[in-house]
C-alpha cells in the first residue's frame, strides 16, 4: 500500500517538479555561462591597449556578475518553491476539505505520511544536489580550481565545516550533510502543519508558521551557542570538539525528522478533528 499510495503522491508532484527542475536548470546554467565569460573578460581587460578595453570590460564584468548572482538566487529559489510546494500539498490532502477523502482511505494514518514523506524527501533531496551541482559549477567556472568547488562543498558540512581540509571526506559530508537537512526540514513542516491544524480553531497555517519558526530558531540557536563557544576557544581541543557539534546537530535534525514524523503521524490518528 506504501507503494501505491507513494505512486500517486508522485502523479501528483511531477509536473510541477518538473518545472521547477527547468527552472533550476536553466538558471544554473545561464549563472555558469555569466561566470566563465568574466573570466574571458578579465583576460581582454589584462591583454587591452589603451584606455577603452580596461574600463568597458569592467563593466561588463560588473553585469555579467551581477546577472549570475541573480541566476545563483533563482536555483535556490527553486528548491524553495518545491520546499513550499509539497507542505502545503500536505497541509491541503490532510487537514481541508480534501483530507476528508484522504483519511478515509483504508490505511493507517502513518502509512499516509510516511508516503507523502518519503516521495516529498526524494524530490527535494534531488532537487538539493542538482543545487549543488550547479554552484559547484559556478565555482569551477569563475575559479578553475577544483579545490575552490571541494572548499564550498565542504561548507555545507555545517560547523564541521571550518575544520575541513577539503577532502573527500569534507565533501561527502557536506552532500551527507544537506541530504539529513532535507529531512529535517520536511519533518519538520510536517509535525508543524499537524500541530496547528491541532492547535488553532482559526489561522492554522499561521499557527503551524508560528511553530515552525520556533522550533527551528530554537534548535539553531543551541548549537549555534555551542558552536561559538567552541570557536571562541574556551574548549580544549576546539577542532575535535567543533567535530563533535557539527555530528550532534546532524544527529538531532534525524531525530527532529524521525520525532516530527511520528507525532504527527499520533496526532492525525488521535487528535486532528477536521471539522
């Protein structure tokens, strides 16, 4: 049943993934294109006689860079919308009128959201790693250096990130890193949606923002502290320690996906009145 079910939430998303992806794509691609011309420009700029080439090729170096940032911010903004786009798809086939049908099906209310989780997880971490693809690209371009593309893969290691040599090891934590975020953050949004259709009489998406925001603020800002404080050099061994918060805070964001996934599987089955 987790199949079919998992089958049908994916008719549903596709057509829009699919524009989204095009999206991406495209952007990514035009940001690489402004990105590698720079570099072109930059060698008229340095072999330019007179006083025209230096100051025309500037300019256009300034354009050319300020078009790829706005290319760099559309492949972002496309695995945002899909972010948004699958909530509020949940939000919608569970708890308004449509989640009448929904929850009428002959399934167990985690069997539900295990499915719209599983195929709203592949999707976005699809979605993630063509991102990087396309920074990682970006970068190359404007650097043609792989070790510039190694150093912002390892970034997204999130605080192990500053002790990161950029490695094969760095990198893959980086891509594992971003993967566990994607997880968190739909279970996020998950539980949250689950908790103010609970919660609220009116405003529910408000509430579920609301919860959203705050626990998400709250989680960041506690390792946040212990990552500053480590930084700060008030631990000994700071590197090992930094190590060590970076592998918390992945282990938490698992255990915020998995515990957000299963309250809101409880609540839909026990406590969310659709009327």
């Amino acid at each position: 049943m987790l199949g079919k079910l998992m089958a049908y939430e994916l008719r549903a998303l596709w057509k829009p993934a699919v524009v989204m992806l095009a999206v991406m794509v495209v952007a990514g691609a035009a940001g690489i294109g402004c990105l590698g011309a720079t570099q072109m420009l930059s060698e008229v700029a340095r072999s330019g006689s007179g006083a025209v080439a230096a100051p025309m090729s500037g300019n256009a170096t300034v354009a050319l860079f300020m078009a790829a940032l706005f290319c760099g911010f559309l492949v972002w903004a496309a695995a945002a919308a899909l972010y948004v786009f699958v909530a509020m798809r949940f939000y919608r086939t569970m708890f308004t009128d449509e989640g009448y049908l929904t929850l009428t099906l002959p399934v167990r209310a985690g069997t539900l959201i295990m499915a719209k989780f599983w195929v709203a997880y592949l999707l976005l971490a699809a979605f993630s790693l063509v991102a990087l693809l396309m920074y990682a690209l970006m970068v190359l371009a404007i650097s043609g250096d792989t070790a510039a593309v190694a150093g912002v893969l390892s970034i997204m290691g999130g605080w192990g990130a500053f002790v990161a040599d950029g490695d094969v090891a760095s990198v893959l934590g980086g891509i594992v890193n971003t993967l566990v975020t994607c997880a968190y953050a739909l279970g996020l949004a998950f539980c949250s949606l689950t908790l103010g259709a609970w919660w609220a009489r009116r405003h529910k998406v408000a509430a579920a923002v609301g919860v959203y925001l705050a626990a998400g603020w709250a989680i960041a800002l506690v390792f946040s502290i212990a990552g500053v404080v480590v930084m700060a050099g008030s631990v000994a061994y700071w590197d090992v320690a930094l190590t060590v918060v970076s592998l918390a805070q992945t282990l938490a964001n698992i255990g915020v996906a998995v515990g957000g996934l299963a309250l809101a599987a409880h609540l839909v089955r026990t406590k969310v009145d659709l009327g």
